[in-house]
C-alpha cells in the first residue's frame, strides 16, 4: 500500500504512521524526521533547512524531493509505505506523481486526518519528544510520569524549536496556504479518505483501519 498522510502540523500523523508500520509491515517516510536527522547530525543540507525550519517555512522543494526521491528507491519500499509530511504542496504533489509513474506506480490512497485549529494549538505548544529515543508526548493530554523524562528511555524531554508558538502559528498558516489545497488535489483523483483526529490513540487507528479496508 501507498499511503500519503495528509493533516496540519500536530494532527497526530506521525503518531498514527508508527502504528501503521506496525499493521502493515511497510516503513513510514517522514521528511520532516529526515530534515530533523540532518539538522542533528551537522550536514550542511541540515544548517540549510535549520534556518527554515526554525520559521515554520518550507524547506525548499528541490531539496525535499531529492530526499524523498533517494528513499523511495530503497529496498524496504517495494511493498509500500506511508509518506508523513509529504507532499506539502502542489508542485511537490505533481512531482511526486511524475516520480511514481517513472517507476509504473501510484498512489492508492491519501488520508487526511482532521483537526479543529484549537485543538492543533494546545498539541502543538505542549508536544515534547525524548531526544533519545523520539517518544512524544503531551503536556496537557498525555504527560509523562516523570516531569521532563521519558518513560521508555529515561532520556530528556524537549521541546522542538519549531514547536515554540510563533513558530507554530507560522506553521499552520503555512499550512492553509501550501497544504490544505492537497486535499482537493486528491479528492480530484478520487483517492481521497478523511478520518476525525480527535479521540484517543487507539480509536482514530481503529477508524484509519475500517477506512483503510
Ligand atoms: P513536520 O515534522 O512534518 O511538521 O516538519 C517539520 C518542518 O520540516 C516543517 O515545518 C518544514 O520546515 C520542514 N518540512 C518537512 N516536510 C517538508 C516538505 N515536504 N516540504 C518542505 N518542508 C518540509
């Protein structure tokens, strides 16, 4: 299966794809976690999206695509995957498309997961990841036992530069602007399914399944 994951910032796509990759076996492509391993890591592809990133801006497309395009063409991506973050704009899409068709495939579905911008603020503002092991969680809906330690790892809890809330709302304009039109994109296509982001964990993946067939 070939999956896009539609949805603002803080929808929960990200948390869904890793319960995805599990189900179906098929590895989850996250271009934000990839810019994220680059900033860490020091590359200068990294120092370049950083400055971008840090705004709530997109990086720009020729990078993202030459990420993406390098790891489509890796082995464990025969069988599928669930590409998070990407696209996030039309010119990306329309990439996309032309890439898959050289390699005599297609998309089989995009999922949009939907959430209130309300909501988007308070998971976006109180979201903190372990930087050992990239656990999330929620100040507000799903804390960890231990103020600022992660539950699984006991490695520090920290709060993503692009999570600061100037940054967010940046983000989730950039969002109406670049993203949202996807949706119509793919509805177009007719490979448009949309799931409620609201609820716990486990009832939205319950509904991304029944969706998913
Ligand atoms: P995310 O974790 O998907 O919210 O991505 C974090 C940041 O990485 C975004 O705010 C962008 O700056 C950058 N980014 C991730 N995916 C893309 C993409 N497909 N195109 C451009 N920039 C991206």
């Amino acid at each position: 299966m070939r999956l896009v994951l539609l949805g603002a910032p803080g929808a929960g796509k990200g948390t869904q794809a890793k319960k995805l990759i599990e189900k179906f076996g098929i590895p989850q492509i996250s271009t934000g976690d990839i810019l994220r391993k680059a900033v860490a890591d020091g590359t200068p592809l990294g120092k370049e999206a950083k400055i971008v990133m840090d705004k709530g801006e997109l990086v720009p497309d020729s990078i993202v695509i030459g990420l993406v395009k390098e790891r489509l063409a890796q082995d464990d991506c025969r069988k599928g995957y669930i590409l998070d973050g990407f696209p996030r704009n039309t010119s990306q899409a329309e990439t996309l498309d032309k890439v898959l068709s050289d390699m005599n495939a297609s998309l089989d579905v995009a999922l949009s997961v939907d959430v209130d911008k309300d909501d988007l603020m308070k998971r976006l503002t109180g979201r903190r990841t372990c930087r050992k092991c990239q656990q999330m969680y929620n100040v507000y809906f799903s804390p960890a036992k231990n103020d600022g330690i992660c539950d699984k790892c006991g490695g520090e809890l920290f709060q993503r530069d692009d999570d600061k809330e100037a940054t967010i709302k940046n983000r989730l304009d950039v969002y109406e602007k670049a993203t949202a039109p996807l949706i119509d994109y793919y509805g177009k296509k007719g490979i448009l399914k949309s799931v409620k982001g609201v609820g716990s964990i486990d009832e939205i993946f319950s509904n991304i399944c029944s969706i998913l067939g």
